[in-house]
C-alpha cells in the first residue's frame, strides 16, 4: 500500500467518523430534549389554563395572559446573557443552575396565592425556563459541528415537539380534573431527572471568560424590551395613543432597544453581537424566526379561548384538539432538517411559510358553527410550516458561523424569537379582549352561546376571534358592529 493510499484511508475515515452520531451524542442530545421538553411542556399546559386561571383569580383576560406574556419576556431578557455567562462558568454548571431555577420557580407558581404571585413566580420560572434551550443548542453545538448539525436537530426537535402533544392534552386534564395548580408541580419531578442526567452525562468544560459582562447593554437591552412590548399592549387595548405614559412606553422601549444597537455596533464584547446580523443568512433567520413566533405563539393562546369560550369545550377536549399543530410538526421537522442538509434551508422554509400563512387564512374565516374538522386541518397545515421553518433557519445560521461565534448568535437567535412571542401573545390577547368589548358596548349585551344580539347583524363571538386571525397576517380589521 503506498503512501497516497494510506493517507487517503485514513482521511476518508476520518471523515466519515465526523459525519456519525455516536453514543456519546445521541445521549449528549437527550439530556438536552429532556431539559427543552420540560420548559417548552409547561408553556403549552398553561395555555389551555388560561381561561381556568380568570375564573379562578376573579381577573379580566388582558390581565391574566401576562402568566404566559411575563414569562416570555422573562425568557427573552435572560437570553441575551447566556452566551456571557456560558463563557463565565461554563456550559454544564449553566446548564445545571438553569433547570434549578426553573423547577424552583415551578413550584413557587404552583403555590402562587394570587394572579399578582403568580406572574411574578412564573417571571423567575422563565428566568431559568430562557437559558435552557440555548445553553443545550451551544452544547450540541459544540459536540457536534456544523456537518452534523442538520441530522442532530432533527433528531433533537422530534421529541421537543411532543410536548405541544403532551402538554395541552395533560394541562388540560388537570385543570378539569385536579387543579391548576399542578400544571406547574408536574416540572419538579421532570426538572429533578433532567439534573441528575445533565450531571452524569454531559462532559465538564473549563469557563473560559473572553470579556467582561456588558452592563451597558443588560441596562438597555433587557428593560427596552419589556417596556416596549408593554406600551404596545396598552396602546393596543386602547385603540391608540389615548395615553401619555402608553405612548412613552412604546417611543421609549425602543429607543433603548435602538441605543443598544449603535452601543453594540461600537462594542467588541457587547452582551450581543449585532454585526453577526449583518450576514445574509444570519438576517434571514433572525427575521423569519421573529415574525413567525409572533403569529404562532398568538394563535396558541387564542385557539384555547375560542375552543373554551365559543364551543364550549372543556380543557381537556381543548388539549386533544391542539394536538393537531403539533402532530404537523412531528410530521415535517425530520422531513425539513433532512431536505435542509440537502438542498438547503432556503426553499424549505419558504414552503413553512407558506403553510402558516394558508392556516392562518383558514382560521380568519373562523365563526361559531365551523366545522372542528376544518380547523384542525388549519392545525396540523401550520404545525407542517412550524417544524419547518423555526428548526431549519436557526441550523442554517449555525452552520455559517465560526465556533468562538456560535454562544452569542445563539442568544441572539433566541431573544429575537421569544421577544417574538412574547410580542404575539400580548398583542393578540389584548386584541381579543379589545373586540369582545367593543361588540358588547354596541349590541344590546345580551350573550348566548357565543352570539350577541344586535339591532342590524348578529355579531359571533367566534368572528370576533376571526377578525383577531387576521392581526397575525399582519392586517388591521376593524370589527363590524
């Protein structure tokens, strides 16, 4: 055997030995699905508690979304430092206290003696539910490099999204069953598992802090999303800029938000690195990933209330029927990462997209008598665009980035599409509760079976969530009266 045979062997296997998910990964990965499942199962399980918890707390619609509301923008403030903190203390002692964090804000919530208590305790639950997900994204992607990236997210999002199965269907369950309490209790023996897994499995790693904390942009950053997604909500509920301290909310969240830019454009070890936006790819995912957690996260929480409130189901028959969009996921995800490594990320969430906006149409048209049938169709065509797009943008941006880049990008990637969500939830749960008023102010208040009588034109309830649909489409209807 010559030489040149001898080195091409050895370069081959090499190769192909790069390209194999071993054990070693494949048990890496659980322990991530683990920890993501639990933090992703109890933002669907509140969902469906959503309309349990007003009649529990005595408290109107717009206050009560702010359990799920608070707890984004609790994920979206924390995130921006993972990539810090990672580098600090390392990603295993991160990933550690993040699910302690977690699981303690779990059962804090599940004591919650108040709707006040409550979002406070859930805000601390998503102080430890943000770092989870990125901080298992920088593992994996440590571990497995970007040839293996498009595989292992596939082979990691499948169970992820049998939570969205789970969680509706089990929230449910014990909303109508036990207590809304236990929503939140059932995280503590899934959180004390997902430790003692990450403590024998994932290897420890030196910290290795290449720049100081970027107080400046935590000072910025962090408080300009929360007031700004705050004004928005309020002015929203008003119809305008009926308030001064709604409006200041709004101009001055994002003035901050845009001083944290020009601050993080000037700024090698900014809390995050803005400049990685300026790539196409990077841009693209961002983007995409944004506006689409914004109409996604919308529709899950009103797709609960319009089920409850309008048809009249209970929670549990609510869990069962949002089942669909997740069932759509499972389905294309392993299709999506397997087509993105092939042809690449562009044209596959191209047709995501396609299938959330055909679902979203769908659910515009959206009355009292519509056929269930249709609407989980409407579920499962978006949950098809969900698995593929959200998955396949954020492993392609990945895939273009340098190993020393991949912990800030990810954080970045992360806040943008809770800050996403959180935008989602806050601004449609208002518009519902906006529309339902209005109607009622104008008919003759009388409310039966989801229809309000008016002197012209019966008004149903369940046009009102049609008319809602629409926000996320980006039009502004008004409602008919």
């Amino acid at each position: 055997m010559s030489i040149a045979q001898l080195l091409y062997r050895l370069t081959h296997s090499n190769s192909q030995s790069s390209d194999t998910l071993d054990a070693h990964v494949l048990r890496v990965a659980g322990v991530v699905v683990l920890g993501a499942f639990m933090s992703i199962l109890d933002t669907t399980v509140v969902n469906v508690a959503i309309r349990g918890l007003t009649k529990a707390f005595q408290t109107p619609l717009e206050m009560t979304q702010w359990v799920s509301t608070g707890y984004m923008l609790a994920l979206t403030t924390i995130i921006p430092l993972t990539g810090w903190a990672a580098d600090r203390f390392g990603t295993k002692r991160l990933y550690l206290a993040s699910i302690l964090v977690f699981v303690t804000g779990s059962a804090l919530s599940g004591a919650a003696w108040s709707m006040s208590t409550l979002i406070l305790f859930r805000v601390l639950q998503g102080l430890g539910g943000g770092m989870i997900l990125p901080t298992g994204m920088m593992v994996l992607s440590h571990i497995a490099g970007p040839q293996r990236m498009g595989r292992l997210m596939g082979i990691v999002g499948v169970p992820i999204v049998l939570g969205p199965i789970l969680g509706p269907t089990l929230g449910g369950w014990l909303v109508d069953d036990v207590s809304w309490r236990w929503i939140f209790f059932l995280n503590l023996p899934v959180g004390v598992v997902a430790l003692y897994a990450a403590h024998r499995v994932l290897d420890h790693d030196e910290p290795k802090p290449h720049h100081t904390l970027d107080w400046l942009g935590v000072l910025l950053l962090s408080p300009g999303l929360a007031i700004f997604v705050y004004g928005l909500a309020q002015t929203t509920s008003a119809g305008g800029f009926k308030s001064l301290i709604d409006a200041g909310c709004v101009i001055g969240g994002l003035t901050m938000i845009g001083g944290f830019v020009v601050h993080a454009l000037r700024r090698d070890d900014a809390l995050i690195d803005v400049r990685l936006f300026g790539r196409r790819v990077v841009a693209s995912a961002a983007c995409t990933t944004f506006l689409l957690s914004a109409a996604v996260f919308g529709i899950s929480i009103l797709l609960p209330l319009y089920f409850q409130m309008v048809r009249g189901y209970s929670a549990l028959d609510t869990g069962v029927l949002m089942a669909a969009e997740a069932l759509g996921a499972v389905t294309s995800m392993p299709l999506a990462s397997y087509l993105t490594d092939k042809i690449g990320a562009g044209k596959v969430v191209l047709v995501g997209i396609g299938c959330i906006t055909l679902s979203i149409l769908i659910l515009s048209m959206i009355g009292n008598t519509t056929p269930i049938w249709s609407i989980e169709v409407a579920l499962f065509i978006e949950g098809l665009g969900k698995g593929s797009t959200m998955m396949p943008a954020t492993s392609a941006a990945l895939g273009t980035l340098r190993k020393h880049e991949v912990a800030r990008a990810t954080s970045g990637l992360n806040a943008i599409q809770r800050a996403g969500g959180a935008i989602g939830t806050a601004l449609l749960a208002v518009v519902l509760t906006r529309g339902i008023s209005r109607v009622l102010m104008d008919c003759t208040k009388t409310l039966h079976v989801g229809v309000i009588s008016c002197e012209h034109d019966p008004i149903t309830l369940g046009e009102v969530f049609g008319h809602t649909f629409l926000w996320s489409l980006g039009r502004y209807p008004e409602f008919r009266v």
